[in-house]
C-alpha cells in the first residue's frame, strides 16, 4: 500500500507535509495552517511518523457560493434615496 497522508515533513523544514502515493509533496502545514514548498530533489529513505494533528482545510478554499467574500455595496446614500428634499 502507498503511503497517503499527513506526516510529520521529514526534512525539517515543517511541522508536517502531505505525501500522496508514497511521494513528499509541495503541500506543507505549521500551527495548523497550510502553504505550499516544493519538497527536496532527493528522496527521503527513513521512517515516516504520521502527523499529531491533522491541518484544518482554510474556509476560502473551499468551493461554494456560501464561502466567497460579499461584494462591496453602495451605501443608500450613494443613490440620493436616504438625503433630506431640499424643496
């Protein structure tokens, strides 16, 4: 079986990093957070320690109108409906 999942980064630049059938990728966490860096050129050839904690996906990259910023609105104003008549 190849190995899929978060581990502790055995390079020691992170705290963890994903690796996907069997290969480091570039998809790294710290504090819980993810970011991306390109795993060393040679391969790792000891023991992997699955990862303590497993990173929490960020709500922006998720897909789904629910989780896109709102866009900007004009205040009332903008279009004279809330200003005073000035008969």
């Amino acid at each position: 079986m190849e190995i899929e999942g978060w581990y502790k980064d055995p390079y020691g630049r992170h705290e963890n990093r994903w690796f996907s059938n069997g290969r480091a990728t570039n998809l790294v966490s710290d504090a819980g957070k993810t970011s991306h860096d390109e795993p060393p050129t040679e391969p790792f050839d000891g023991e992997l320690i699955e990862a303590d904690e497993v990173p929490i996906a960020h709500e922006t990259h998720r897909i789904g109108d629910e989780h896109r910023p709102q866009e900007p609105t004009l205040p009332v104003s903008m279009y004279g409906l809330d200003e005073p008549s000035r008969d």
